[in-house]
C-alpha cells in the first residue's frame, strides 16, 4: 500500500475505534492516525498468527478493503486498551 493510503485507512480506523472505545481518547488528528496505523499492524499480525499460526509483523492481512479496515479497527482497540494500561498512573 503506498503512504496515502496508509494515511487513509489509519484516519479510518483510528477514528472508528475511538467512537466505539467506551470513555475519552484525547489527541487530535495525528495520534488518531498513528493510532489506526498502529492498530492495522496489530490487527494484521494478529489475523496472520490465527491464518498460519506463525507471528509476523504485518499489515491488515488483506490490505485497503473492508475486511482489511475491520482487522485494523479490532487492532487500534487493541491499542487504545493496551495505551491505557501503560499510562494507568497510580492513586493513593
């Protein structure tokens, strides 16, 4: 896939799994993007380790296409989850 189109499905995704993640994600246009991006890696890696069972850094297994854009939405959730875990700061 060339850049526009990773910057396309990464706005998609981003933004898709931001209004169905329960609670605020802040960040404006560019950590939405980077967050899609992010999330079509794993969403990808993930869909390729359950095809093959081998665990390969790649993504959205099928490319820009709808199946390809629900996988990165299922990866930046994943993202938005696991971002929220690290950045938790504790409260006494």
């Amino acid at each position: 896939m060339n850049i526009i189109a990773w910057v396309i499905l990464g706005l998609l995704a981003g933004a898709i799994a931001k209004a169905i993640y329960p609670g605020y994600q802040g960040g404006g246009i560019l950590s939405t993007m980077v967050l899609g991006i992010v999330g079509a890696f794993i969403g990808g890696s993930l869909y390729t380790l359950l095809q093959t069972g081998t665990l390969q850094l790649t993504a959205a297994g099928t490319g820009f296409s709808l199946t390809g854009l629900f996988i990165a939405v299922i990866g930046a959730i994943i993202a938005i989850y696991l971002w929220g875990l690290l950045s938790r700061s504790s409260r006494v």
